[in-house]
C-alpha cells in the first residue's frame, strides 16, 4: 500500500532461466563448458547436467561445478535433455551440449531474445566449430550446419533450434515437451523439438548468439553421413505424425489469421 491507501504496482516478475546440458562420457569438455557457463555476465539461476550413463569423471566434474546432476540411464540425447527440461524450474529453459563454449554474453543473449518476446518463443543461434582440420570445420559449417538451416528451415516455415545453442520458454515446452521423442536414440532432439514448433510459436535468429562447438562429429565422412542418416530418420518419424504440408499450410494460415 502507497501513504494514501491505494495499492501500488505490482514489481514485475524477475526472469530465471535454466540451463540443461545432457552429458555422456564427456567429463573433460563438461568441466570446460561448466567452467564458461561459470564466467556469464548474466548468470544462470539452476544448471543441470544429464548424465547419460556416463563410466567418467562426470558426477565429480557437478559435484566440483556444484550444479544439479540428473542420472539418466536410457541410451538417447533426446531422452536426456527431456528429463532435464522437465525438472527445471525457470521461466526460460536454454539448452548446451558438454562440448559448447558459450561466451562470456551468451546467457544475457538468451534473456534478451526471450524476455519480452511472449510466452511461446524459442530463440537460437549459429555454431562455430573448433576442432579438426579446416575441412572438417567446412564440412560441418557448410553442408551440415548450413543445410540445416537452408533447406530444413524452409520445410517447416519458420527456422529450426540448433541444438547446442537455443532456449525457449518453459510455455513451449509446457505444451510440446509430452510429444518429443524420448526413447529413439537416433533421433536428432532439436530437429524433433523444431518440428513441434505450433504456428502460435515465434522461433528467432540471433546471429550473433554463436557458440563454439567441437567439430569431433565430423572428422570423418562416415561420422558426417551417420548424423545425416540420423536426420532422415528424424524426419520420417516426424512424417508420420504430421504431413509436412499439412503443418506448414496450419502455420501460413495462422500467420495470415493474425495478420495486424
């Protein structure tokens, strides 16, 4: 109550964001990721790792980072990063993998592309791979990356989450996270998560959120055509439930719909 009696305005609710990192057998990259999530000028209000099973030093690297260690058992990093979506509880929910560097800004990123953006928003950005030969960073960057981008983000009408660097609201994933795929390891979550996107759901670019990935999946053809082999699965499991053209003309019609 103000000196006159009337009531004031209420303080406006405080932003929390969650960051989810599922981890397997990865302890020497999780403590470097841990330890640039550590150094964020925006820091993160809960981290929580999924271990995915891991025979490392995985629970040693949380325990001596002093985040939340989830032990997860079931072969899949779909299943792993749901069930720590799941368990999280902050109004943005953001996403690495155990070999992400994010910058030192990363997080502040994050907050400003979701804060005001409405309850069903995602947010991603762009990789830059470390690692490997310069063949290697170009194979990843141009045809996997790129294509990703390029020819998947046409498909679905709006652009995809690269899966080691994006967040969303804890609305979305309120309302997709029942549907996602938890149990087929061969399936990519951020393609699946992507496809669950509902046309009342804004998915943003920001160019300059990137994130230093390792370039390992790559080093070899046979790895780079496993991961493509892992998109067509993807998509055919994503086919089945929902025709394609049948989500995108959903979206265009919904966009046309709400049109000022």
């Amino acid at each position: 109550m103000g000196t006159d009696g009337e009531p004031q305005p209420a303080e406006p609710t405080a932003i929390t964001i969650a960051v989810v990192i599922p981890s397997r057998n990865d302890a020497q990259l999780l403590a470097v990721c841990l330890a640039h999530l550590a150094a964020q000028t925006r820091p993160a209000d809960e981290i929580i790792v999924v271990d995915n099973a891991s025979s490392d030093d995985t629970a040693a690297v949380c325990a001596a980072a002093g985040v939340r260690r989830i032990y997860w058992a079931a072969p899949g990093v779909g299943g792993a990063s749901a069930v720590g979506f799941d368990a999280a509880r902050a109004g943005i929910l953001a996403r690495l993998d155990a070999d992400s560097r994010p910058g030192p800004d990363w997080l502040a990123r994050v907050e400003a592309g979701l804060g005001e953006a409405g309850d069903f928003a995602l947010v991603t950005g762009p990789g830059d791979f470390y690692g490997g030969t310069a063949l290697v960073r170009w194979a990843g960057r141009v045809l996997y990356l790129g294509g990703y981008f390029h020819v998947v983000g046409p498909m679905l009408g709006h652009p995809p989450v690269f899966g080691s660097n994006y967040a969303m609201t804890a609305a979305v994933w309120e309302r997709i996270g029942p549907a996602v795929a938890r149990d087929e390891p061969r399936i990519h979550d951020d393609l699946d998560v992507s496809y669950l996107v509902r046309p009342d759901m804004s998915v943003r670019v920001d160019p300059a959120m990137r994130m230093p990935v390792s370039a390992r999946p790559f080093e070899s053809w046979g790895a780079l055509g496993l991961r493509l082999g892992k998109a067509w699965t993807t998509l055919a499991h994503e086919f089945r439930r929902e025709r394609p053209w049948n989500r995108r003309r959903e979206r265009k019609q919904w966009e046309r719909s709400h049109r000022p």
